[in-house]
C-alpha cells in the first residue's frame, strides 16, 4: 500500500485504518503535503510540511538570502522526508553536518494515527522528550515526519573549489593529513576516484564564506598544492551513473584501508567523515547497530510492523 494522502489529517485516518487491519504500508507519497507553512528570515527559521522538495526549499529560502546548509544528491526530486528519513548528506557535509544540525522539531504521524510533536521553532529550545532522534536516519519505519521546522543559514558570499590529483592513495592519505593540519577550515573535504587516469585519485576542496576569506584560504589551499580550480561535476557523474550505489562508514583514520579493500570500484568519499560511496556489492554495512535496542523501539511505535523494517 502506498498512500497519497492531501495533508495530514487524511494521513492520519489511513494509518489508523491500515494499523486496524495490520496492513502493510510499504512507504507513504508525501508529494501533496508540501507547503511552506511559516518563515521567519529575521529569526533564520522554516517550518515546512515535508513533502516538499529539497529544491523547492532551498528557492523559497533563496530568496531571502539563506538555505538550509545541506546538499544530497538529486534535490530537484528528492523531498525532505526522505532526506530525514535517511539523514542524507552531501560534499559540503565535512563542513556543514547533516540536517540533524539544523533540525530545531518536527511533526510525524505514528502507524495508530497518532500525530506527534517533538522539539519547537527556536533555536535554543530544550522542552520535552528528544524523539527527533527516532526519525532522523529512521527511514520510516517507526512514523512519517510530516513537518519539520529547520534554522537556516546565509547563503555564502562566494564559493571556490580546487582540486590536486595524486597518483596513489598513500600520497592522497599524506596530503588529506596535511590539510587537517593546516588552517584553513574548507566545507568540502572529498576523495574520488573519478578521474580520466584510472590510476589516480582527486583531493577536492571548497571554500565558502565571505569574498576575502575564501580568496584567503585558496591562496593558502596553494601551498599544499590544490593549484587548479574545479567544480561539483564529479558529484553529477557519480550519483548520476546506473548501477547502485552502496555507502561505508569507517572512522576517518581507517577510510584509505577501506578504500583499498575495494580493489578499484569507483568511489567519492567524504575524506573528513569517513563516508565512503561505491558502486560495488563489497561494500556493506560496518556500522555494529544496537539490534535489541531497535528491535524494542520498532515494537512500541510500531507494534503491528505496518511500516518498513530497518534492514539489521
């Protein structure tokens, strides 16, 4: 079953139903449930029914001169839901976090039809139980989040990426350690293997922020030798390719042995988190889940298993 409902009210009265006959919903289309419900440029807040698009918020956002600092793949059809859902992040995660850091409450609909709310639309609000943590990354399997209401941050006055191939993972390891080591604070810290030598690995770096800092810290980012400037076409390539994309998280200390595992797969890791994306089976989840603790949760939002199981 997957419902379309046109707003939350409908959402709710389907999943009680649903709940009542121990129906199963394999995901709910949110696309109908997709408004701007209030912003607040002064305050740098959105609250917003979720089934709008990453896009679409960040135009509506745009035009006061902010954006919600995260940046998955696919924005254009990709809605915050999901993003939720999967706690999806981009190339400017190293710098920017995952929208976890910019979550401030949300509303979500549990499988009896119960609408929940948990934490509020300020910044500095500490009132009540965190369940926000159940959602993020939860990929629906304990209740849809519906609305959520995010902190927003100014869009930067100017953004510059710069990028240095190294012939061996080794030199890109060593090169990765110096730019930790430097001053600079880039918001894009990537490796990939993407490039026309087979052989080679990209370091790209971004910059973001006001006009002098980013000159700055490019002019420094040349001394450790990112001398050519490029873009986020690698980005494009990758998540734009057929076969399926599989995700390992290492610690970042472990990222080049993990790589090197992968026996040539093509890669875009994010160097300084240890997110490491592939197109190859070998990859597989490395994360050691509370398996009890999630088994417990599923079993008192969700007692009936109407949602998706969370793949343990």
């Amino acid at each position: 079953m997957i419902p379309a409902p046109n707003n939350v009210a409908e959402l709710s009265q389907i999943l009680a139903g649903a709940n009542s006959r121990k129906e199963k919903i394999e995901r709910v289309d949110l696309s109908k449930i997709n408004r701007v419900l209030e912003h607040s440029p002064e305050d740098m807040t959105v609250t917003v029914e979720t089934g709008i698009t990453l896009a679409e918020f960040q135009n509506c956002a745009g035009r006061c001169g902010q954006w919600l600092a995260i940046d998955p793949p696919h924005p254009e059809i990709t809605p915050l839901t999901n993003i939720i859902n999967a706690n999806a992040s981009g190339p400017r995660r190293f710098g920017c976090g995952t929208i976890r850091d910019y979550l401030l409450g949300l509303t979500a609909v549990l499988a009896d039809g119960t609408v929940i709310h948990s934490g509020g639309k300020v910044v500095k609000n500490v009132a009540g139980y965190d369940l926000m943590k159940l959602f993020i990354g939860g990929y629906g399997t304990v209740g849809v989040v519906v609305e959520a209401t995010f902190k927003l941050r100014p869009l930067p006055e100017s953004e510059q990426f710069v990028v240095t191939i190294c012939q061996s993972l080794e030199e890109a390891d060593k090169l990765i350690e110096a730019v930790l080591r430097a001053e600079i604070t880039p918001v894009i810290l990537d490796l990939h293997s993407l490039s026309t030598n087979a052989s080679a690995f990209t370091v790209v770096l971004g910059f973001a922020g006001t006009r002098e800092e980013v000159e700055w810290q490019v002019a420094n980012a040349k001394e450790l030798g990112f001398t050519q400037s490029t873009t986020l076409d690698y980005e494009k390539e990758f998540w734009g390719g057929v076969a399926g994309v599989r995700r390992l998280s290492v610690l970042p200390s472990k990222m080049i042995e993990a790589i090197r595992a992968l026996s040539g797969v093509p890669f875009v890791a994010r160097a300084g988190n240890g997110i490491i994306y592939c197109r190859s089976g070998a990859a597989r989840r490395t994360e050691q889940l509370p398996k009890e603790l999630l088994r417990r949760l599923k079993d008192a939002y969700d007692p009936n298993h109407i949602f998706p199981e969370l793949a343990l």
